[in-house]
C-alpha cells in the first residue's frame, strides 16, 4: 500500500487499512467509513443495499497432504481456463460472465481455499463444489 500509495485497502475478514491514520488492519475504520457514507447519501443501510445486484458467495476448503505441490494443481486448473478472465494477483481468480471463482494457496496449512460467487446460493455453492473436484484430480 505504502508502494502504491493506496488510500484505502483491506480484507473480506473486515479488516480495513485507511493510510492517513495507520496501516494494521482496523475494523472499527471500516465502520466508521461506513456509517459515514450512509449520512453523507442520508439514507438508511436496506436502502444503500436496493441499490446493488444480489450475489451469494461460498467459501470452501480442500485439505492436502504436506507432499502436494499446490502451485502445480493451481497451474493445471488455469490452464484449462485460459479462455476466461484470469487474474493471478491473490491466487487464481477466475471470471465467468455471472460468477467467479478464486483458488487460494494457504500460506500456513496444506489447503486450497475455494471462493466463488454467483447470483444465487445454488449456483455459487455449484461452483466450488465443481473446483474441488478439478482440484482432486491433481491430487
């Protein structure tokens, strides 16, 4: 953040860093940012919510042995992606015109951490369940 000089960054977790008062992750900042914007629109939360598309997230794991190269299983279901958007910044992300897919590389437990989201809590759900089955045929 101090590289790019980000004004703001943060985390799903709801860790939020704001640089002009401090960079460890701050959810109180996060809340206080919040409540800010909704006085300066004047409107309540569930009418700040109506102005956005419903989407359902779901988040799920697949453990591994300590003997799995989990770069390689990552590599793999990229490559057979490569027609989609792909993003490798935090992992493998992966874009579908109404969904998404990330695969996550734990940096301190032998797991895949699988996040998608989609317009329904079916089709998201769908989704990781089709990555971990992509995932195990690496393993």
């Amino acid at each position: 953040m101090k590289e790019k000089k980000a004004v703001i960054g943060g985390e799903g977790n709801g860790g939020i860093i704001l640089p002009e008062l401090h960079y460890g992750r701050d959810a109180l900042v996060g809340i206080s940012l919040f409540l800010t914007h909704l006085s300066k629109l004047d409107i309540s939360c569930s009418q700040l919510r109506k102005k956005y598309t419903d989407y359902y997230m779901s988040k799920e794991k697949v453990e591994l042995s300590d003997d799995i190269n989990v770069d390689y299983i990552i590599d793999n279901v990229m490559e057979k992606y490569l027609n989609e958007k792909i993003n490798t910044i935090d992992g493998l992300k992966i874009d579908f015109v109404d969904s998404w897919v990330q695969l996550r590389k734990s940096n301190t437990e032998p797991i895949i951490r699988i996040y998608s989201e989609a317009k329904s809590q079916k089709i998201a759900d769908e989704l990781s369940k089709k990555f971990i089955n992509e995932i195990k045929r690496f393993i």
